[in-house]
C-alpha cells in the first residue's frame, strides 16, 4: 500500500514539475533573452559607455552620489534605478530606458544637483510599460 501511495505521489510531483517547465519554456520565448538590440547604441565610438567611467576619485565619488540618490528614490521604476551614468572628468551622462518622461526629468535633476548645471549629458530613452 505504502509502495503504491510513493508511485503515485512520484507521478504527481513528476507531472507539476514537468507542467511548470513547459510554462516557463513558453514564457522565455516570448522575452528576447537579452537587450542586444538596447545596447547598439553603446558600439558607436563617439559615445561614452560604462567601460569609459573614469577611475579617478571624483567620478566614481560624482557616480557613487548619483547612484545613491536615484536608487533611494523609491517612486521610480527599476528601469530608472539601473540607468547607466558614465562620468568623465566631472561630466555625467545618462543612458537606458525609463518608464516616462517625469522619470526622465527626475533622473537628470539629480544628476544636475550632484554635477552641477551643464555638466549632465541625459541620453535616456523613454520606454512606457506594455
């Protein structure tokens, strides 16, 4: 009795976890797997990129603000909070999508208030939800 309650809770478990797989299978062909296509703009040579963040203390410090400000902003979406700032030589500039035009103008403020005016660079795409 014992052996066949164990079969058939194997089966019951063996049928879910397959069910659950094939959802996921579904789902993750719906999404591209990456953000290749976001990212093109990042292979033109005239613009700055993460890798181009310059080392020196008062960048990454000027970045560090930044990062912090936006982040504690809990009212912006996570696309706003993982935006890209590249800081060289005091100048800042903004990358990614957002979720609207308020989040963009926020962005961009708080970068002005660590950088100062005219030194922030605002290159984000606005990308509302689906």
């Amino acid at each position: 009795m014992k052996l066949n309650r164990g079969i058939k809770t194997l089966l019951l478990m063996g049928s879910l976890l397959s069910g659950a797989w094939a959802v996921a299978q579904t789902a993750s062909q719906d999404v591209p797997a990456d953000n290749t296509k976001m990212n093109q703009g990042d292979q033109k040579a005239s613009q700055p990129t993460a890798d181009q963040q310059k080392g020196n203390h008062a960048d990454l410090h000027m970045t560090q603000q930044i990062r912090k400000a936006i982040v504690q902003d809990k009212s912006l979406s996570t696309y706003a909070h993982n935006v890209k700032i590249i800081t060289q030589n005091g100048q800042v500039t903004l990358k990614g999508p957002v979720r609207s035009d308020d989040e963009k103008r926020s962005l961009e403020a708080k970068a002005t208030e660590v950088a100062g005016a005219g030194n922030v660079n605002d290159e984000l795409n606005v990308k509302p939800a689906r």
